[in-house]
C-alpha cells in the first residue's frame, strides 16, 4: 500500500464515516446505516478455487471491508482506493468479490463438518438447501486527478460485439461501482467530515478554491480530525500543509485547518521575500568577487561599491573559505546570519 492508501484506509476505520460513505454514495443520503451497522471484518480475502486437480489460491488485502447490518440482513461492503485507472478492474474486483463468497462457503462448510449433520446430496457441496452467504459489494474510490476512463462493466473488456447474438445471452456481466471523488457532486449528503475531505480534494490544484471552501466552511475546518487531515494532504500532495500539521494541532489531536492555510500563505510570503533578499544579496557578492579577482584591495572595493568594510571583509572571508560556492550560497549564508 502507498501512502495515500494506507491514510484512507486509516480513514474509513472509523465506522461513521464507513456509514456515511454507504449511505451518501449507495443510498443517496438517506440514513440507512449507522455507524453500529458497520461490523469488522479481516481485510485478508483468500479464494480457493480447483483447476485440473490442482488448488490456485487467490490471496490479496482489501483495503478496507467491513460486514454491514441491513435491516434484518446482512452485506460485505469493501472498498478499493485507486489513485490511477485501473483498465481491467471489473476482472480484478470480480475475482475479489467471487473469494468473498468463496471464503464464506468455506466456513460454512466448515461449520458442517464440525457438527456433522450433512445428509447424503448434501456431502457434495457441503452445503444445504438452506444455506445462505452475505452479498458482496465492492466501491472503488478513484482519486485521480485524470477522469476515470476505464471500464465499468466486464462486457467493456469483452470481445463482446463481434458475437453472435444467440450467444450473447449466455454470457454474464459483471459491472463494477466507481465513486471518482473529483466529480462526485453530491458531497453534501455526507454527514461527517466525509464532506469537507471530498470537498478539498475536488478543489485541489486551485489554492483560491482550496482557500474559499476551507473557509466557507471554518466550523468544520477550525478543528479537523488528524485522519482526516492527513488524507487531505497525501490525497492532494500538499507538502506545505504536512510540514504545518503540528504547529496549528491541539491537545485533543484536531487541526485548525484555517490557521493552517493561513500559515502556508504567510510561510509563502516570507519565502518570496527571502528569495528576492538572496538575489539581491547575490548581485553584491558578484559585484565584489569581480573587483576582488582584479587584485582590488578591500578597502577600494568597499570605497567603489560604497559598502561598509566590514561587510566587504565578510563577503571576501566567505570566498576564499568556500572557493566553490556560487554567488548565491554566499548570499543565502549572508542573509541567515
């Protein structure tokens, strides 16, 4: 897992937003699950599957997946971060959803075997006319910067209209649900902070939105959760906000965001001066360095240029400490003392 991922999936651990993901993306924003519903599951998925006598496992980690009260059923709900498109995703998630069910018809198998109360058809499967496994759902939250252009659908990956249409029927789809956060447009049936993270992120690459949705929304923004932060950051590269995280982080762990950016801006501000005084500083030592190497003694120099000798010595006692230096590291050295 990438940093990014790892700072999602540190994210989603926390049942409410779990809900408030399901319930905003699959429900539309209304209130079906709460974070009670949102049971744990292990991340681990391991499908086993016969191939000509010999056993091929399929073993991978989701990157979160939980088991999810509905109603009086049940549903496994994983999720799959993407930062790039993934052109063969549909196989890829279909392979991950078939060892979901094959892991639960291996407990239940299992099962039967411990209490030993399978009757005759039934010692071929394992399995009973009355047995039942969770249904599978897969959300794949692309964060990518580029749309997401790859297939939704197996048939899209499928040498599918060349086929006769008598065999088209015969054949089964497999579609595949993508929630691409920068064109998700109904961030406001989030009810958590699921709101103001899909929010920044869609206005990341822009510092005026950035600035404005932050602020439009302050409330939020003055005291956000770390896990929250830090997907903001690593989602949107914003190695300026990182570098701020514990300066504007209180006792309890929640960032002011405000501040935050407020600080990054300054922090801008002041670089650009200092980039500006090392420059100029730079133009000097160039100035001296030229009548220095014209055997110019220091006080000519200081008299000519119109500089204080003591600066001129300083300048002169940098060059010939660090005869490889450039103009502006002696600058720079200038300035910071």
């Amino acid at each position: 897992m990438g940093q990014k991922d790892i700072s999602l999936a540190r994210y989603f651990e926390d049942e409410s937003r779990y809900a408030d993901l399901i319930n905003g993306f699959i429900f539309g924003g209304k209130q079906v699950v709460s974070g009670n519903d949102i049971q744990d599951l292990d991340s681990r998925v391991t499908g086993l599957m016969s191939k000509i006598k010999k056993g091929f496992k399929v073993q991978k980690y989701r990157d979160s997946v939980r088991k999810v009260v509905l109603g009086l059923g049940f549903a496994i709900i994983g999720l799959e971060n993407q930062d790039r498109v993934h052109y063969a995703m549909p196989i890829r998630i279909m392979l991950e959803d078939a060892a979901g069910y094959d892991k639960q018809m291996r407990q239940i198998q299992k099962h039967h075997r411990n209490k030993r109360d399978l009757q005759k058809e039934e010692f071929l499967s394992g399995f009973t006319i009355h047995d039942k496994v969770y249904p599978v759902i897969t959300i794949c939250i692309y964060y990518g910067d580029k749309p997401y252009n790859g297939a939704t659908e197996l048939y899209q990956i499928m040498e599918y209209e060349t086929l006769p249409d008598k065999l088209k029927p015969f054949l089964n789809n497999y579609k595949i649900h993508v929630l691409e956060i920068k064109r998700f447009h109904d961030i406001d049936c989030f009810q958590t902070d699921l709101r103001e993270v899909f929010g920044f992120i869609q206005r990341s690459g822009s510092p005026d939105e950035e600035r404005k949705f932050t602020f439009e929304n302050r409330e939020k923004f003055q005291e956000l959760d770390e896990d929250a932060f830090d997907v903001i950051t690593t989602v949107t590269n914003s190695k300026e906000l990182e570098l701020l995280k514990n300066e504007y982080q209180d006792e309890r762990g929640k960032i002011n965001m405000c501040e935050a950016i407020l600080g990054m801006i300054e922090a801008g501000r002041v670089e650009g001066r200092t980039e500006g005084e090392v420059k100029g500083e730079a133009k000097i030592v160039a100035m001296i360095r030229r009548k220095y190497d014209k055997k110019k003694n220091l006080l000519i120099i200081s008299d000519e240029l119109e500089l204080d000798y003591s600066y001129v010595k300083e300048v002169i006692d940098l060059i010939n400490t660090y005869p490889d230096w450039t103009d502006l590291q002696i600058g720079e050295t200038l300035i910071k003392q």
